[in-house]
C-alpha cells in the first residue's frame, strides 16, 4: 500500500526566509505533483515531477525527486506573505487500478512580516 | 485548456434530504473522474472512482448506497448524497481525467456541504 508523508504538517516562516518541505512516499512511483490549496478553494496544480532527479522552479518555489530515495522536495526562496498557504503532495498510485493519486496530510505554510 | 467545473458551489440542506453535485470537463472527454472528500485542516481522501459507461468503484469504508455516483457521459459526473446527515458536511472535491493523460488529472473547485 503506498503511503504519503509529508513533514512539516505545519510551518512558520518569517518573510525573506528560506525553508523546504518533504515528502517521501513508500512505494516504487516516478510520477509526483505538487499542490497549493487556499484556505476554502480547490487544488492549485504547482509541478508535475515525471522522472528521478527532475527539478522544476516557478518563482520562488522549486520543487525536485529523487525516486531513488523516494523523496521529493519543496523550496521556498525568500518567502513573502502570498506563499501562505497549504500545499500537498500527491504521488501516482501504480498499484491502483485506476492511476489512483495518493495525497500527503499538507503542510500549512505561515509566513509573517 | 483542462477546465472542470462543479456546481453548486455551496450547498445547505437539512438533515434526511439528497443533494446532488455534478463535476463536468468543460474542454475535453474525461473518461474518468475521481470524487474526494475533504474535511477542515485535512488533506483530501478519494471516495470513489468513476469510468464512462461502468459502475464506479468506492474505497473501502465509503457507503455506496449514501454516495450514489453516475458518469453517464464523457463530460459529466454527478454525485448524490442520499438521506444527508450533519457528519456528512464536508467539502467535496473532483477530479477528471482526459483519454490520453492516464496520470494528469484536473481538479474541479470543489462543492462546499453543509447539513443542518
């Protein structure tokens, strides 16, 4: 059964800081996503990470995987107050029938002034 | 490109009545669609899935005969909460899925419940 974790389920971040967040997965998958979700709104679709050692960068977030480790990571460069909010991981079920997506818990990013 | 719309947005209904959410791909044939459940502060939980023309498939611990789903075309996708109780709100969530994009899947904006 393939399992999600994402750490940390909760940060806070001063702007102009930087920070990662984790997400490692339990079974073999080389497709990963990463989401932002607003509080009240549907998912955000951030990056599509199709293979081992991609890196994607948008802004100030860059996002990477490592199928090797199972790990994919999620950099925020010089935070500002509009990267708050939660963003998920999300990782290709290949033992599903159906291409299932498999979510982490969410990590909810904070960040102040 | 890769629109999904869901309606209604937002929902109130009183305890013991049906409500019924469509999820339908505005641009292109989703051949399947996915229904999530979301509680506050938690992350999304797949409920079922459905295929064009089939039954859908539920995961284990989601009531099939409470969550009646339908996929009777290429472009929508209706699920209906049947005798709704207040443990029932929630915000729900699809997702669709184009014939040649086996992974990508395109999420709607998400159906806001609420029983009283």
């Amino acid at each position: 059964e393939l399992k999600v974790e994402q750490n940390p389920l909760f940060l806070s971040m001063q702007e102009g800081k930087n920070y990662t967040i984790y997400c490692n997965y339990s079974t073999t998958s080389d497709r990963l996503y990463w989401y932002r979700q607003d509080p009240g709104k549907s998912l955000e679709s951030l990056f599509v990470l199709l293979s081992n050692g991609a890196v994607k960068q948008e802004g100030r977030l860059m996002a990477s995987l490592d199928t090797k480790a199972r790990l994919s990571t999620l950099h925020i460069t010089a935070a500002v107050h509009d990267l708050s909010a939660t963003y998920f991981c999300a990782v290709a079920d290949y033992g599903g029938s159906q291409g299932n997506l498999i979510f982490g818990k969410g990590t909810k990013l904070s960040v102040k002034p | 490109g890769a629109v999904v719309s869901q309606h209604p947005s937002r929902v109130i209904c009183k305890s013991g009545t049906s409500v019924k959410i469509e999820c339908r791909s505005l641009d292109f044939q989703a051949t399947t669609m996915f229904w999530y459940r979301q509680f506050p502060k938690k992350s999304l939980m797949l409920m079922a899935t459905s295929n064009e023309g089939s039954k859908a498939t539920y995961e284990q611990g989601v009531e099939k005969d409470k969550f009646l789903i339908n996929h009777a075309s290429l472009t929508l996708s209706t699920l209906t909460v049947t005798s709704a109780h207040p443990e029932d709100s929630s915000f729900y969530i699809c997702s669709a899925r184009a014939r040649d994009s086996y992974y990508e899947q395109y999420f709607g904006p998400g159906t806001r419940l609420t029983v009283t």
